[in-house]
C-alpha cells in the first residue's frame, strides 16, 4: 500500500512542484534531493512499522494464539 501510494503521490508532487514555482518566484518545483529522500523515509518507516509487530507475532506459536481467541 506504501508504494502504490508513493506511485500515486511522486507525480502529483511533480505537477503541484512546477505549479508553485510559476506561481511562487524563486522557489523551484523541482529539488532531486527531496523528491528522492522523502519516498525512501516514507517507505522505510512503514516497513519498520509492520516490521515490529509481525516479528513479535511470528514469536507466538499458533497453538497459543488460538487459545486466546
């Protein structure tokens, strides 16, 4: 869900990117550096959210998550 929505969104920050730089002067709607480093922060804190958690599940044994429920 992360990369579709990185997909989605690094267009739609390109096109609103030049949009402001016509519209705002001397700001530039494109920075490679930022386009490049935002994507990678959002992909690896979402990998490190479901990481966590599916490790500490992968811990449990399916016998004693079944008895819980």
């Amino acid at each position: 869900m992360t990369l579709v929505g990185v997909a989605i969104g690094f267009p739609i920050a390109l096109a609103l990117g030049q949009l402001l730089s016509a519209a705002i002067f001397e700001v530039g709607g494109f920075d490679p550096l930022v386009l490049t480093l935002a994507p990678l922060v959002l992909v690896a804190s979402a990998a490190l959210a479901t990481y966590l958690p599916a490790r500490r599940g992968m811990r449990v044994s399916p016998l004693e998550a079944l008895r819980t429920e």
